[in-house]
C-alpha cells in the first residue's frame, strides 16, 4: 500500500514537472497572439489548453490586471470557458485550476470596475475551490476578493467584516501573503467605520510584517491607506507625505492601476488646503488615467469632483459638465449615467446647480458603474 502511495505521489510530481515546462513553452506563444484570436488558436492546438499552459496564462493575466485591468479582462474571460475541460490526474487540481482561473477574472472585473460581475465570479471560485477541502486557503482569498466587491458597492461594513476575519482566521500561520492582504482589508472596513485608531494599528503591524518579507505592494498600499486616514483626521502633510511613498513603490513594481487613485487623493489634500487650482490639475490626470485603464465609473466620479470644486470656487460649471457628458459617452458610459450627468450639465445653463445635485447624480453614477440600472430621474425636490 505505502510503495502504492509513493507511485501516486511520484506520478503526479512527474505529471506536474512536465505541465509547468508546458507552460512555460506554450503560454508565451499566447501571449504573444492578440486576444480576439485566442479562442480559436486554443481549439487548434491542444497544447495551449493543457493544465500547465493555463495555469502560466492565468499567472500573466493576474499581474496584468495591475497595470491594464481591461485587457485582463479580456484574457480571463477565455480563459474560464477552458477549464473544465483540462486534463488532470486528481479532481484537486480540476478544483485548483477551475477556482484559480475564476478568482483571477473577479479580480479583473473588479480592478475594471465591473462589480456586480465580480461578486459573481467570486463566489463561483469559492465553491469550486471549496470542493476540496484542502483548498480551503485559496478559497478563502477567494472570500477576500468577495469582501472587497462588497466593500466597494456599499454593502454594510459589518457584512465585509465578518467575511473578511473568517478568511482572516483560515489564513493566520498559512499563507503569509493572503493573510497579509486580509489584514489590509480589515483596515479599510475599521476606516470605514472610522474606527481609525484601530485601523492604524492594524496598519502598522501590518507594514512591518511586509517589510520583513520584502513585500513592496503590500507596504505601498498600508502607506496609502494610512494616508487616507491621515487626511480624515485633518494631518494633511502627513497624508501628502505617505502618498508620496506609496506612489513610489507602485511606480518601480509598474502597477500602474495603483497610481491615478494616488493622484486623486493628493488633488483632495491640495484642495483641503486651499490649493485649488493645483487640485484640478492633479484631478484632470487622474481622470485621464482611469480613461486610459478603461475605468470609467472611477473617471466620472473624478469628474464630478472637479464640478465641485469649480462650483464651490463660484464658477459656472455648465462648460465642465458638457465636456464631462461628451468625454464620457466616447468611453462608453452607459446611456443612463450619461443622462445624469447632462441633467447636471442643465443644472448649470440654468444657474441652478447645487451640492445636493452633484451628490445625487455621483451615487447614481456611482451606482451604475456597479451595475444597478435603473431610469435616471432628478432630485425628488425638484421633480416638478
């Protein structure tokens, strides 16, 4: 039984071997081939459909979300129709392959602002990997992306909590890198909640568990996210500061989906201290940036921060918002955010723009760049 055993151990090792070489051969050749091409050169060539093929694509389509999050997209959803049918020796590597490719397109649908998808996707890689039980790790960094969805479409702080500190537990002592991100996470729900003392501390733990592991994303994002919470309670040097390290950081690693988010958050600090030319500015790049990344939600909330800012300032804004509609139905807003958005633009040829106008048309864009379509209609206010 025990020489059995080692024959099934020394086989799969050997099968494993051999699919990682594969992948290694054949992913770059992929890579290499236009997307819109790839379905039909994996049909023809069964060696771009093997295990370890697949795994190395995934690999790639998981940094690349980094850095063009659209394009990852693009990939992955391939890649998830391919699974099922790749060939393995135990159904835990079926369960492994099938869950990896799906949590990889949650987190590109999300990094591309593609939410409710997301959350579907998500929750499709929890239960294929919870098919095996010693998949239980992966599936709870599959609960992480899950949190995060929610997190992002306003779900109850409470809600992401409790799932972010089960897939926390699971991951205490097991896997550094998984907890580490559930950690940061954690954070970002006590900021929610401003519950910031908490949050800092957490923080800073788990900054120095990162610089001890040479993990370099992850200390970039504890800096940014310690600045966010600076900049809550009023320390606006402060804040300036740590984003400036954290853009550092995703600027050697090339994580470019990082950096308008960056910029943003420092045009905020400049216009908390006054400084509101120079606060446009910096919002004018960022939304250029996200346009670029094909994150328009995220480029139109920038947008609207910009009519704030001018509005506030005693501008009429009536130009800016007809730039934003024109600029954003090019990138392919769907037709209700547009309809808000030239509502706001109305607002303003009618000199009766107001801050309570601006913030229902960014939670309706908001919500529609979470996927809840629905008919726009005006402030009850001002139905009639």
């Amino acid at each position: 039984m025990g020489e059995e055993n080692f024959d099934m151990v020394a086989f799969a090792r050997a099968w494993l071997n051999a699919e990682e070489e594969a992948g290694q051969a054949f992913a770059p050749l992929l890579l290499a081939t236009p997307t819109g091409l790839w379905r039909s050169e994996m049909n023809r060539d069964p060696n771009l459909r093997r295990y370890g093929t697949i795994h190395a694509l995934l690999d790639a389509v998981f940094d690349q979300v980094l850095y063009q999050p659209e394009h990852a997209t693009e990939r992955a959803v391939v890649l998830v129709d391919y699974v099922d049918g790749v060939a393995v020796p135990t159904a835990r590597y079926q369960a492994f392959i099938g869950g990896y490719a799906w949590k990889v397109y949650a987190n590109a649908l999300r990094f591309a602002g593609k939410n409710p998808d997301a959350l579907v996707a998500a929750q499709k890689s929890q239960a294929i990997f919870n098919r095996v039980g010693s998949l239980a790790t992966e599936a709870a960094k599959a609960q992480l992306v899950e949190a995060v969805v929610l997190r992002e479409i306003g779900t109850s702080p409470d809600e992401v909590l409790r799932l972010v500190l089960a897939a926390e537990k699971l991951l205490r002592g097991v896997e550094a890198e998984g907890y580490v991100n559930a950690r940061i996470i954690h954070a970002l729900v006590l900021t929610d909640s401003k519950r910031y003392a908490e949050a800092l501390a957490l923080l800073v733990e788990t900054t120095e568990d990162a610089e001890r592991r040479g993990d370099k994303r992850a200390q970039a994002t504890c800096l940014h996210n310690t600045a966010e919470i600076a900049r809550a309670i009023g320390d606006i040097k402060r804040s300036r500061e740590l984003n400036r390290r954290a853009r550092k950081h995703f600027e050697e690693l090339g994580i470019s989906v990082e950096l308008p988010r960056l910029r943003w958050s420092e045009a905020m600090a400049l216009a908390d201290e006054g400084n509101t030319s120079e606060a446009i500015m910096e919002c004018y790049r960022a939304r250029t940036e996200f346009l670029a990344l094909g994150m328009s939600g995220s480029a139109a909330d920038v947008g609207l921060e910009i009519v704030r800012i001018r509005f506030h300032r005693g501008e009429n804004v009536m130009r800016e918002c007809a730039e934003l509609v024109e600029t954003l139905a090019k990138a392919g807003m769907i037709q209700p955010a547009i309809e808000a958005l030239a509502y706001l633009r109305e607002q303003a040829r009618m000199q009766a723009m107001s801050d309570a106008k601006i913030d229902w048309v960014r939670s309706f864009v908001r919500d529609s760049a979470n996927g809840i379509v629905r008919a726009f209609l005006p402030p009850p206010a001002v139905e009639k």
